[in-house]
C-alpha cells in the first residue's frame, strides 16, 4: 500500500490471468456517521457524484463509460460509500481520471432531479416489506443509534436538504485521507499509484485525516418494530447485536449463520420450507460493523403459519445453542463458506472489494490460506457457545410487516415473551 501527499492510500492486487481491472475509490463515511438531521445525505450524495464534475456533464460520464465499455457503479453502506468500475486494462487510465473527478469535485447539480430519484427509492421500499422489515429490525437492535436508521435515509430529510448542506458535508467527508483506491486485475501497484498520482496533481486538494466515529459502547435493550401493511404474508425478522469485524469469532459466526438458515441445506430452510411447506422465502444473515454487529433471521409466511415459523426458529436456535451441531452438518458448513471464499477469488470485483473494504474498515486483510485455516480451526462447542451468547432469547429484538400487529406479538411471544410485553403495552 501507497498513501500519496493529497491523503489518499493505494493499493493494488495483479491478475496475470485476465484483461481486465477493477477498480473501487472507497470512501470512509456511511449513514453511521450522520446526525437525525442529516440521514440519507451519505447516499444521496453518492447518488449525486454521477450528476456531473467540473469537467464533465452526466451524460459525458454515462458516454465515456459506454465507450470504453465498462461498468460503474456504487453503493453506501452504513459505515463506507463506495464508487466502482471493471474496464478493458487499456482504459484504466480514462477510467482512473473520470472517477477522481466524480469523487473528489462533483458539481452537485440536477439536485431537485435526483432528489425525486431518491425519494423514488425510498417509496419503493415502503412498498417492499420483504425489504422494509430489515430497515424497522435494524432500528429495533439498535434504537437511538445511527446504526438502527436506514442506509436509504428519511423521506423528510431527503425532501429539504439544501446543497449548501450537501457540499459542506462532502467537504468534511471526501478528502484525500478518507479515501482509499484499490484496484484487482490486470495492473500492477506502480502503475495503480502513477494513475491516481496524475488524477490528483489535477486538483488543488487538501488531505484531512481519516474520519473517526464514536464507537458504540454498548447495545441497547431488544425492542420491537410493526408496520402495519395490507399483504398476503407477515414478513418477520428476529435479530440481535452481533461481533464487530475485528473479533476472531467472526469465522464462528459465519459459521453459525451457515448452519442457521445461510444455505439450502441449512436448519430453517429445511425444517420450515422443505419438511413442512411454510414458506417460500426464510434465510439467516449477519453483518459485522467496526464495533458491533448484526445477527438474525427473516421469514415470509401467511398469517395461519406465522406463530409455528416463529417457534421453530426458536427451537432451532435453542437447539444449536444447547450443543446441538453435528460433525456432518459442521463440516459441511465450513467447506461451505471455504468454497464460497475460493470462487469469490477468481473475480476482480472481488478482489478489489476485499482489499479497499480491509483498508478502508481498519481490519486485517488474510490470506486465502489463513482464512481457510481460521474456518477449520472452528469447534461445535464454539459455535454452540456463540448461539447462546448471541442469539439468547432476551437478546432478540423484533420487526414485522403485516395485516395484524396482535397476531404478530402472538407469534414473538413464542421466543422471547418480555419483548411480547412491551410490543402489547
């Protein structure tokens, strides 16, 4: 890795094997980072960094990209942003100068255009409850706290933001210490520094220090979301604070995930999907932030099959908790995961996002041999003991989307009645 006099730190994987680079300039602020007032203005502003720069227009950066034949994109997550693109290997240089330009000068024009896009967005997931109950157990797991906000952000605050507001934040987050530039593919880490080096040298840039967040001292109480809504199915999710991505338990938790309902063979698809029809769609999911976590699961299932769903969630989690994996299903989890990891591997994208994620967040970047070591150093009692810490009953906060609020409290009661009660009073 190279940290240039502008604040921005390099780096670069080669892959003789392919012609193409994948290129990301990741950024450290997410929603996370924003007060009540500002929520949303983190992905808005990511919305708004393919409006226009001081050199080129919307429609110039949408035509070069089409002209070298590439792909851009870019995503806000609740602790980084990030601004990516895969080109031929003889465009990363155009590729390289455009996205500096989108990152480091946008205009921030068309703002009353793309404000309409967001709010769009916004609608859009109201109107996905499949989607909307992530937001509402995120807020439930962490009420209070930027991290229980949607990444998306508020409509209100959407609606009113000045781009005063929207520039001066740019401002404070997007200099060149908060910024990495990580690359994968056909081009080497000389090359990659040299690329951004011209970029930079084009501006006239100060480089403030890396953004630093207050960290989340402690969780909060479980507590309960619902939202009212006319569908056919109760969307449910029951989660709770995980480990942050520096802890080693990590690899347990994947793991634990894996064997919950991360997999088509995994407990919750088998037992509620395949043996007894009760739903179409049930998975278990965990994240890792820089101090904590999120760990949990989600079912859509009609009204008459809510209540079982829910207690044989409970059952499963109590059962791996009390020690109930077995050497098949472990195993079978672990070469899981360590084949996921080998075929992410074989792809630009990935690589770049593994090293400008690590660099980025502040976390250990592991060979492919480590991890792999790390997932078969795993133990049942380990991931049996994380189930019981992590996923106790009294730990679980809840979220639903439905017809009925009291069906659902019902149906919540099964894994964690004091939550019940204060879902009833």
């Amino acid at each position: 890795m190279s940290e240039l006099d502008t604040g921005e730190r390099v780096v670069a994987e080669q892959m003789t094997n392919v012609r193409s680079v994948a290129i990301g300039f990741w950024i450290g602020v997410g929603s996370r980072d924003e007060t009540p007032a500002k929520s949303g203005i983190t992905h808005f502003i990511e919305h708004l960094l393919f409006k226009g720069t001081r050199s080129y227009s919307a429609q110039d950066i949408a035509e070069i990209f089409d002209g070298l034949g590439g792909e851009l994109n870019a995503a806000t997550s609740r602790e980084h942003t990030v601004v990516y693109a895969r080109v031929p290997e003889q465009h990363v240089g155009t590729a390289i100068e455009l996205m500096s330009d989108m990152v480091f000068v946008p205009n921030f024009t068309d703002l009353d255009a793309e404000r309409e896009v967001v709010l769009e967005e916004i609608a859009m997931v109201e109107d996905s409850p499949q989607e909307l109950v992530h937001d509402l157990v995120a807020e439930a797991v962490f009420p209070g706290h930027p991290l229980g906000r949607p990444v998306i952000g508020r409509a209100e605050v959407i609606s009113t933001v000045s781009r005063r507001t929207i520039t001066g934040y740019h401002e404070s987050m997007y200099g060149g210490g908060n910024i990495v530039v990580a690359a994968a593919g056909s081009v080497d880490h000389k090359q990659l520094v040299e690329l951004v080096q011209r970029a930079a040298s084009a501006r006239e840039e100060t480089a403030p220090g890396q953004h630093v967040r207050r960290p989340l001292v402690k969780p909060p109480a479980p507590s309960v979301r619902f939202q009212r809504k006319d569908t056919e199915q109760y969307h449910v999710c029951l989660a709770a604070p995980g480990i942050a991505r520096s802890d080693r338990r990590r690899f347990a938790v994947s793991i634990l995930d894996a064997i919950l309902g991360g997999s088509a063979s995994s407990r919750l698809f088998q037992e509620i999907r395949e043996k007894r029809g009760m739903a179409y769609s049930v998975y278990s999911f965990a994240s890792q932030y820089s101090d904590s976590g999120q760990i949990g699961l989600y079912v859509g299932t009609r009204e008459e099959n809510l209540a079982a769903c829910i207690e044989i969630a409970g059952q499963q989690i109590a059962a791996i908790a009390e020690g109930g994996v077995t050497t098949r299903e472990l195993e079978r989890a672990k070469e899981n995961i360590k084949g996921r990891i080998v075929l992410s591997m074989e792809s630009t994208s990935n690589r770049m996002s593994r090293l400008g994620k690590s660099i980025i967040c502040d976390t250990e970047l592991l060979s492919l041999d480590r991890l792999i070591a790390e997932i078969d150093g795993v133990e049942a009692d380990a991931v049996g003991e994380l189930a019981s810490v992590l996923l106790a009953p009294d730990k679980l906060s809840a979220a639903g989307v439905g017809t009925n609020e009291e069906r659902f409290t019902e149906a919540i009661q099964r894994v964690n009645p004091s939550l019940a009660a204060k879902a009833a009073a």
